[in-house]
C-alpha cells in the first residue's frame, strides 16, 4: 500500500522531507519563464505554507502538470480546499490554474469558470492565470483565504 503521505512536503509542525527537495528542484529548475509565472506559484505557494492547519502536496507530472494541493486534514467531507497546477504543456509558456470546489468560495467579480464536475468529480471554478497580473493574483489569493476559511 502507498505511502498516503508520500507527497506531503509541508506539514503545520513543519516537517520537512524529500517531497520538499522536490519542490525547491522543480521551483529552481524553471528558469524559462517568459510570461512570468514563476513569481505567482511562489506567492501562492507562500501562502498556502502560511496556513497553519493546512498540508500541502506535491504531484509531478511532466509534460503535463505540476500541482500544489493545500488539505486542511481536520476536515472529514473534503480535506481539499485548493489546487494549484503550472500547466506544463509548453515549459516555456507555462502558466496557472488555480481551482476549488464551488461551494467553498464565492467569485463576486465572475474571474473563474464554472467547470462541472471538474474537481475531481465534482463542481469548481478554475482561475487561469497566464500573465504577471497582480489583480488578479490577489483575487485568486483573497479565495484561497476564503477556501480555507470554509467550514463544513
């Protein structure tokens, strides 16, 4: 059976492993970063590692994606409470999607796209960022507070 925790790299008691290795060498390794998305992943990452009841996992999949997941692990219906993914297809394109489930945020200004059944099965919106834009960064930010806020 697999190791559940095996791509846990930030947990609250700040317990640091391999999977943290992993994201600090692919964070390094993006050099070609044209539309400037690379800043924006390390400031929501920042934030994410700013929550003190939150976990985060890393998956790598490359050619495809590279996806942050924050948990709140005291949660029992949904520990997910955002995904963040650099879209990989083009490595010197990439750019974000920055996904939740719909009922855990509200999106006042209309920025996301509803995508049924897109979160794992079930309904979210999704943020696209593809430039540096720090509007819509701190919207983005601003429902990754609300997503975490949400209870049960």
């Amino acid at each position: 059976m697999a190791d559940p925790f095996a791509n846990i790299y930030y947990k609250p008691s700040g317990t640091i492993g391999k999977p943290m290795e992993k994201i600090q060498a692919f964070i390094d390794a993006w050099t070609d970063d044209e539309p400037g998305m690379k800043p924006v992943f390390v400031s929501l990452f920042q934030t994410l590692q700013n929550k003190a009841q939150a976990d985060i996992e890393f998956h790598e999949r490359p050619g495809i994606s590279y996806s942050l997941r924050g948990l709140r692990s005291d949660r029992n219906k949904r520990p997910l409470f955002v995904m963040v993914d650099v879209i990989d297809d083009n490595p010197g394109q990439r750019w974000l999607s920055v996904c939740f489930y719909g009922e855990m945020i509200q999106d006042p200004d209309e920025l996301g796209d509803l995508i049924p059944e897109g979160l794992l099965g079930e309904d979210g919106y999704c943020f696209d960022i593809s430039e540096a834009d720090n509007q819509l960064v701190s919207y983005v930010s601003q429902r990754i507070e609300e997503a975490y806020s949400y209870s049960e």
